[in-house]
C-alpha cells in the first residue's frame, strides 16, 4: 500500500480525527478534543476503517454513579459519621441529636443499630427519654479511615472494572443500601490505529486540501497551491436508472434494418381485418380447422365487414371453387360470402402480403415487400405460447424468382439474427407450395427448432390477386422465439411481463 | 396435426427395407412428416394435413418405400367387380346425400389389424372428414350383411337398433342423448326432421352415419374376412378418394378390391375407382420455378420417388392422392423428391429500393425523444377486458367484443392505452421509483364507413409516478416532446372521469384534438390500488402524423 497515495485520499472529516488517534480513543474523548460532531465523527471512524487505517472495537463497561442519596451524602457525610462526630462524652438526648443532625427516623434507626453493634455508643434511658454518648472505643473509630467516605468522594462515573480492592469493598456495602449508587451498562467504541495506521505520520497531515471543487473556488481561484483529495476510483457508485426502449422493439427495429438493407419495402396495415383477406384471398378453404373458433379471434361487434372490389371476390370465389381459369381443380365447394365477411384478429402478417399483390400493378415488379407486425391466436397462454405475438413476414414478387432465392434470403436473414445453421423441410400451408418449415439449429440445447412456415405462394393464390400467376416467394417465421435466446429468456410470457426491474437491467439488443 | 403410430416390425416390412434410426428419422422428416418419438418397437409420426393417404401404416409405408427408392412409381391395384347394389333414395337430399361403397374380401384380422384400422378411420374423420361433417366413414364385417343395401333418410323416432358398444336398442332420435358417441356428434344432424340410415336387404339397421353402426352388423371382429365400407356425405368426388384411402389401405395389406354400383335417382356410379388421375407436366415450369435444370429422365425418377408415374408430358397421380390440384403440388413433391436440403441457395442480382413506412419512423422518433427524456418503454396486449379498460378508470367508453375469448380477463380490445400504462404500474410497486414509462400500441374503435367497420389507432401514453409526480412534469414531457417535433400547441381545460377535477387538459393541435393530459384521480389510483400520485398523457400519434 502506497502510504503518500492513502494520506492523499482522506476527507477532510478523517484529517481532523486522524491526528487525535496516537493512542485509542473512545467515540467520547475525540468529540471533547475535535470540534466535529458525533456523526461526523463516526463517518470519519467508518471511512479510516475501511480504508483499513484503524480498527473499531466496541467495548461493554459496566459504569457507577451516585444515586440520589448518594449525592447528598457525598456532601454531607454518611449519616452515621454524622451522628457520631456530634456525639459528646455525657448523655443527651436522642431527639435532640436527630435535629441537630438532621436526620429521618430511619436513618436515626440506622445510626442506633451500627453503633450500638460495634459498641462505639451507649444508650441509658432516663425517666421516659432516650439518652446517649460515645465511647472511647468510638472515639477511635472516629479516627480510623473510612473507606465508604473516601469512596464517596471518588469521580463518578467509575468504570467498576477499575476499582482497588478498598473502593470495591466500599461499593459492595454502599450498593446494599438505598440509592447511593447506580450501576449501568454502557457500550463505548474505541478507534485505534492498526500496523498500516501506525505507519501514517499523523500529527503532520495536512488539514487544508480541496475536496469538492465548488463554482466558488473556482471564480476566488482558492483552489490553486492546494491539494485535491485524491478520489477512490474504483468504488462502487449507487445505480441510476436511463430511459430505454423496449427490448422487443430495439430488436423489432433490428429486423426492420435487416429486410430494408435487402431492398424490401415496409408493408404495414390493421390488425383487424376481415375473413376475407385473412382467410379467402389466401386460397384457405372456407371449412379448413384454422378458421376454427378456438384457432382465430372472431370478433362480436361488428360481426362482419365488407368484401373488396366486386372483381376480385368474383375471382377469389372460382378459385375456392373450381380453380378459376388456370387449370386448378379448386376445393371443389360452394364458397360463401358471408363467411368471408366475418371480421377476425389478424392470424398472421400473410394478410398484409395478400392486401399488397391486389395492389400490385405489371409494371411494380420484380418488387419485394416486408412487415413485422402482431398476430394474434385463440390459445391459452404457457411458457411457449401467446396469443398476441410477431410475425416476420416478406415477400418477393418477380417472374423470375425460385425457390433457391427463397432459401437464399431466408438462410441470409437467419445469419444476420445470429442463426448460421438453418435447414428447411417440406411443411404444409394452404397457401403456399412448396412449402417449407424454417428450423434454425439451437447453439445450446443442439436441437432444431421451429419457427415457422413459409414458401412459395400458390397459383390459387396470386392469380386473383395480381391479375397473373407468377412466382411469389413468402415467409412469415415467428419472431418472439428467435430473440428469447439472446435475451436469456426461457419463458415466452416473460417478453410482455413489463418488470421495471427487467426493462431497466435488460441489456442492449447488439448483434 | 394428426399423429399415427406405426409397429416398427410391421412398418419395415411394409417397406422392404431397414434403416438406421438417425437415417429412419431423417428421411420421414424430408418427407415432408414428423418423428415424434419411438417407443420400443412403436414410432409416432406426424402428417401433414395435406397427406391423409399416409394416416395408415401401410399408406406411410407406401410413400415411404417410394422415398427412399425401394419401391417407386405407380402402384397398380386390381379391382374386381361384385356386381352388389347400393340403392340411394331422394330422401336424403339436403341431409347426406352422397355414398361410395366398396367390399374387400380375403382380410385376415387380428386385434393389431383392427386397432390401425380404426387409427385410420378416426384420424380421416378428424381431418379429412371435417370431423364427419365433410365425410363420414362406416365399416362392416360383410358376412353378416345381405346386398342390395340401402341408403335413405327416415324419421328417427321410427328407426331402432342396438348402436355399437350400447346394452339395448334406441331409437335414432335417443341415440343423440344416449349414447355417447351420439352426444358427441349430435351437432351434425342438429335440425334435421330426418337422419340418414343404411339398411340391408334383411330390414337390418347397418348405421345412422355420421354418428354409429349397428353393434350387431357394424363391428369388426377376429372373425372377420370380409367388410363393406361406406363413405357418406356432400361431394361425391370427396367421398370417393376417401374410400380409396381405405381400399388402399385394406389392398395393401393382402385384401382383395370389390367395386359396388351406386344406384342414385339419375345417375349410376361404380366405386372404388382407382385408376390414375392425369396432369399435364410442363417441364420448363418445372426448372423455372425450383431454379435447377433437371432433365426429362430425372424428373421421371424423381416424380416415381413420389409413387407416381410419368409418361408423355403428362403425370398420372394416384387415386388416393386428394391434394394434388394444380401442377404447382406435382412441382413440389419433386422438389422434396430432389431433396430440399440439396438445394443450393442464392441471392438474385435484382435491385429494387428499401423503403420504411413512414408512420414507423415518425413513432420511433416519438419513442427515442422519449428514451432521451428517461422514460421507459413498455410494450402491453391489445386485448384486455372491462373491468380494467373501464370500471376502474370510472369511465364506460364503448369497446369491441371478441366473440369466442378464452378467457374473461382478456375479451375486449382496447380504445386508450393508459389502462394498460395504469396495470403496469401496479405490478411494479415492488420496484425503485420513481418510475416513469410510456408504451406506443394500437387501439380500436368502430367506424362503419371502414372495411372492417372499424378503425385503429396508434396513440402514445407516458404516464409518471413518484412522490411528487404532478401536472407540471407531466406537461414538461409533453411540451419537450411538441418542442422537438416542432408543433405548436394549446392545452384548455376540460372534465374526464379518470382525471382529478381542474387538473386535466386537453390538447389541441391545429384546430384537432389530440391528447389528454392531467393528474389520475386518487379513486382510480385506489382502484389499482397505487400508492403514489400518477401524472399522464395520451396523444393520438395517427392523428398527430396527419398534422405534422
């Protein structure tokens, strides 16, 4: 330990106390010799101990002080000496002694039963009245010390620990009477300097250096020709707490970079939508089980909503049917409108994409389109399931795309959100063909795992929408399970549980 | 998705080859399916809905013997003709209209047998049945039936038989009450005056499709050689790929094929049919579309690895193949056949321009002005319920309703978000204040000009709680934010239930109002049982972007 480097480092509190501690001190001696205030005092003691200059030891004392009537006999004198100094060699009368004295009748009682014992007195009674005198044996009682005398004049408090075999003799007689003394048990700290305080010159610290700059010293220039403090600059500070986003959305915005770096526009829209372009215009047959009620939202006010230009649900509604005109046998069922009205949750972004090839005019294309945005599913909540939760989706829309662009981008996108290993397997959509399952292989638990559909839409599809059946690739992988691993997430509830204490702690989305 | 269980034993057999299990697990998952698990001697695989000619241990086992190149191409099933009689009677129209019938004889059934043949039957009823609304699938041991049968609708308080597995006969009508497998389906034939019913040519009861057979003519036993299967219900084509899948199944497991005409009021069928679908193949659609540059002969091959065969531009598909539409689903079983894996992948050398919605960067600039103030982003549901939404802010605002919620706590969609900033707050009580947050989220409210007779809106809430939170910091938030987006604006005052009376405003931007601003009412406060004093706003960000 660099000793300068120590002494540079003391506050102002620990200077003033430092010089005071050549020998132990207790918390009450440094007050009576600095002029800091206790608590000043003790920051002081707290800081040069941890700083490992001194060391506090707490001491339990068990003090003794004079009780009431053992103030007035300090005083006064013990009644009984009282008493018997006032004596003469002939009798007198007791009551009149007790007045000359000034004693009560029980202390007169006192008196009689001591003396009387030791025979330093004798007692005669005449006619009806108490007289008495000394003895020549009380006479040289007189003349002995009395050690219960001397006590009494001792400086109180006493710290009983300390007394001499005479003051404690005294002490034991004197505490078996009434309010003469009073004992107590008292802690007291004492600071003393440890070997590395030892070390410290301490009557010649420096008491005048610069703690805190002050815009004050700063305009007087007082702090020139001083020395600053010199600050602990490893020490813990308390936490303060900054404004963030949330970390879903730092890395929803992530994702966003990502798809417009590869040239994609941003298609965004309502989450409320209607069968039909949830549903119908994606080619998902009226009776197929993700229209079921304990699959998608319906919604009880306002049940239904309107269907789009008349031409494309006229299109829409032969290719349900019999496939319209490009050689597709259709699902082979009589399609309802009415079912196509029904207002639903947004089951997937898809509906996005679907909204965007009506659009679409000849001369747009190739063009590429993405969205990320809130789904929402019928299903109970778990620790792997939500029902609001994000989708990934995009979309390319060129005559001369393939399915090994398909790959491409996803395999590239999965890279970018720290996913190098990817495989796809055939899967099934109604909408889609081929269609593929995106697994991204899991670093830690080695396993795939799954995230989500995606493919090439169908012919069924494109064709009312666009006007043409060309390639369109499509994707619409989960988000949430892709971020949970880099957020240490084990729990898919823990993404929306919105804990300060998380938002505040949660690291920045960095990959 | 449904998921079989195939007898590993069985299963190789049926294939004609032994994998490994890694390979085993493998190639069913580039198949397209899914290994669930193997149990000993059982492995559970899922298929995609797509494929219910593969829910049967021999029907997987057919395309995946193809697959893996054992055996490939079309399989050739050889019908022959029974000469028996369905008779379909008009009643029936606008009930269950439709049968297709077969009989297959030579079957040797053993408990095995029948539990797959059941595992069939279900697992079509589930998915490709609809659940028996789209089809309905009977099976009988023949011997204890007498052909012609016949197919009507009668009153069913008139008909009575012993339904399976039940100790007495019912009528029809108590079999929807009764029984339990009638309680279960009873929705199917819930306004009907008359239910569907088969019948021998003896006057015996086969069924009352699409809920149960007859115990003492529909149940298959150990016994059992010979069955009659029907598939009953609204689309004739449906019904007769459905039995095809099952006459397949039985074929395929040794039995010999019998068709039955089907006698209807103008018309005369004969089912099963199997012979092969035909579909033309482009070729250069083909290669266009996967990008790959496969020759003639390849494709041929790996079309056979799909258990078709190809001959002269065109494909002919198995009967039992109910998914093949368009020659788009002939591209991707060659796409699997190639093996997606073996697909290399690449970027087109095609420009186009990025472009971020516009309204998504304007709320991000709301949201980091935020962030450099201090505040705190939360990120809440859109879907909540009244109690929260309304009652406790002593407000009854009109809401949209979901129609079939799971639960009550989430049932309603929100039409402001400061409920949902109130929920978070209480939830955090535990935590350091002060606190002081803000969420951007949608919120709903109906429109009937609209297409969805509704309309969303974003709108931004910051609400702010510590011990001395009041109307001055939470207009310092505000005012900072109008600042840096350069809007002016003007606060008057106004009365909101939520709020503390004299302590709420509202602001106007150009003439449009867009925000409440005030201190929350203690009452409310209490409601969500807070402790601090709450100071907030809540600005309509889509309005205020249409200003900006």
């Amino acid at each position: 330990m660099d000793i300068k480097k120590l002494v540079d480092s003391l506050h102002l509190l620990e200077r003033a106390v430092l010089p005071y501690l050549d020998r132990p001190r207790t918390l009450k001696e440094l007050e009576e010799k600095t002029d800091l205030k206790q608590v000043e005092i003790m920051r002081a003691l707290q800081w040069l101990q941890n700083k490992k200059i001194i060391t506090i030891k707490e001491e339990t004392k068990e003090i003794v002080e004079l009780d009431e009537n053992g103030k007035e006999y300090a005083k006064k004198g013990l009644p009984e000496t009282r008493f018997l100094k006032i004596l003469k060699d002939n009798f007198e009368e007791i009551s009149n002694v007790m007045k000359k004295v000034g004693l009560n009748k029980d202390e007169l009682n006192v008196c009689i039963g001591t003396w009387k014992k030791k025979g330093a007195i004798s007692i005669n009674k005449e006619k009806d009245k108490l007289m008495v005198k000394i003895t020549d044996f009380g006479k040289k009682l007189l003349k002995k010390p009395n050690y219960e005398e001397l006590f009494l004049q001792s400086k109180f408090p006493l710290d009983k620990s300390t007394l001499k075999p005479e003051e404690r003799y005294a002490f034991d007689l004197l505490s078996k009477r009434k309010q003469i003394l009073k004992t107590s048990i008292v802690k007291t700290k004492i600071a003393k300097l440890t070997d590395l305080g030892k070390r410290i010159n301490i009557k010649e610290i420096d008491k005048d250096v610069v703690d805190r700059l002050t815009p004050e010293m700063l305009r007087k220039q007082t702090w020139k020709n001083k020395k600053f403090r010199r600050y602990d600059v490893s020490i813990n500070v308390p936490k303060i707490n900054r404004g963030k986003r949330h970390f879903v959305n730092q890395a929803i915005d992530y994702v966003r970079k990502i798809w417009l770096e590869f040239g994609f526009k941003e298609m965004t829209g309502p989450l409320l939508q209607t069968s039909f372009w949830n549903f119908d215009a994606l080619f998902t047959a009226q009776d197929h089980p993700v229209r079921d009620m304990h699959d998608t939202f319906y919604i009880k006010n306002p049940e239904k909503g309107r269907l789009p230009d008349p031409k494309i649900v006229k299109k829409v509604k032969c290719m349900h049917e019999h496939g319209g005109t490009i050689n597709s046998k259709g699902w082979q069922y009589s399609w309802d409108q009415e079912e196509a009205k029904k207002n639903v949750l947004r089951t997937h972004t898809t509906v996005l994409s679907a909204k965007t090839l009506a659009t679409l005019k000849k001369t747009d294309l190739p063009a590429k389109f993405f969205a990320i945005g809130k789904c929402f599913r019928n299903e109970t909540v778990d620790w792997a399931h939500l029902f609001e939760f994000n989708q990934v989706e995009g979309i390319v829309v060129d005559p001369n795309a393939n399915f090994r662009n398909h790959i491409g981008y996803l395999r590239e996108y999965f890279k970018k959100m720290g996913y190098p290993k990817a495989r796809f397997r055939p899967a099934y959509f109604p909408y889609t063909e081929m269609s593929m399952e995106i697994e991204v292989f899991h670093p830690i638990h080695k396993q795939w795992i799954e995230l989500g559909g995606s493919g090439i839409f169908r012919p069924e599809v494109v064709e009312p929408l666009l006007g043409e059946a060309i390639p369109v690739l499509a994707w619409g992988p989960g988000f949430d399970r892709t971020i949970m691993e880099y957020y240490n997430i084990t729990d898919m509830r823990d993404l929306y549980k919105n804990d300060l204490k998380q938002l505040r702690n949660m690291k920045e989305w960095m990959p | 998705m449904p998921t079989i269980t195939l007898n590993k034993t069985v299963f190789e057999k049926l294939v004609g080859k032994k994998l490994t299990l890694d390979k085993l697990k493998d190639r069913i998952s580039m198949l397209g399916t899914d290994l669930e698990k193997i149990e000993g001697d059982k492995i559970h695989v899922e298929v995609f809905p797509n494929r219910p000619d593969m829910l049967s241990e021999s029907g997987f086992a057919r395309a995946f013997s193809a697959f893996i190149g054992v055996k490939t191409g079309l399989r050739n099933y050889k019908i022959k003709k029974s000469g028996e009689k369905v008779i379909i009677d008009k009643s029936l129209k606008n009930i269950r209209p439709y049968t297709a019938c077969a009989i297959v004889k030579k079957l040797k059934f053993d408990d095995e047998r029948i539990k797959e043949m059941i595992q069939l039957q279900e697992k079509l009823h589930v998915t490709y049945g609809r659940n028996r609304k789209k089809v309905a699938i009977g099976i009988y041991p023949y011997d204890k039936i007498r052909a012609p049968i016949k197919f009507y609708a009668k009153d069913p308080e008139k008909v009575k038989f012993r339904p399976l597995d039940y100790p007495s006969e019912l009528t029809g009508l108590q079999i929807l009450s009764k029984h339990p497998t009638g309680r279960d389906y009873a929705h199917l034939l819930k306004g009907y005056k008359k239910f569907p019913f088969f019948e021998d040519s003896e006057g015996n009861i086969l069924s009352m499709p699409p809920i149960i057979n007859s115990h003492t003519t529909g149940k298959v036993t150990e016994k059992t050689t010979e069955v009659f299967i029907e598939c009953s219900g609204f689309d004739f084509n449906t019904l007769s790929k459905c039995l095809n899948i099952i006459v397949t199944f039985f074929a395929d497991l040794g039995g010999e094929v019998y068709s039955m005409d089907l006698i209807y009021q103008n018309k005369k069928y004969t089912t099963p049919d199997l012979r092969p679908d035909k579909m033309k193949l482009d070729l250069n659609y083909v290669n266009k579309l996967l990008g790959l540059n496969l020759k003639k002969t390849m494709i041929k091959k790996l079309l056979e690895r799909m258990g078709y065969s190809y001959e002269e531009d065109y494909v002919l598909v198995p009967a039992y193949r109910t998914d093949v539409l368009h020659q788009i689903d002939l591209v991707e079983d060659i796409a699997i056949a190639y093996g997606y894996e073996n697909f290399e992948e690449e970027i087109p050398n095609v420009a186009t321009i990025g472009e971020e919605d516009s309204f998504e960067i304007f709320k991000r600039k709301i949201a980091y002005i935020l962030v450099g103030l201090g505040l705190i982003e939360t990120m809440t549901y859109h879907i909540t319920n009244k109690e929260k939404h309304n009652k406790k802010m002593m407000i009854d605002l009109k809401c949209i309703q979901l129609e079939n919620a799971l639960t009550k706590d989430y049932n309603i969609l929100r039409s402001w978000v400061i409920p949902s900033l109130m929920e978070v707050l209480t939830n955090n009580k535990h935590n350091d204040y002060p606190q002081k947050i803000f969420d951007i989220g949608v919120c709903f409210k109906e429109n009937p000009i609209k297409e969805t007779k509704t309309e969303e809106f974003t709108r931004l809430a910051v609400a702010t709680t510590h011990s001395t939170a009041d109307y001055t910091e939470i207009k310092q938030y505000l005012d900072a934010l109008m600042r840096a987006i350069d809007l002016e604006y003007e606060v008057y005052d106004t009365d909101h239930p939520s709020f503390i009376p004299g302590r709420v405003g509202r602001v106007n931007v150009k003439g449009k109002d867009v925000a409440y601003i005030g201190e929350i009412n203690p009452v409310v406060l209490q409601n969500w049982q807070l402790e601090m004093p709450v100071a907030c706003f809540e600005l309509n960000l889509t309005e205020l972007f249409r200003l900006f």
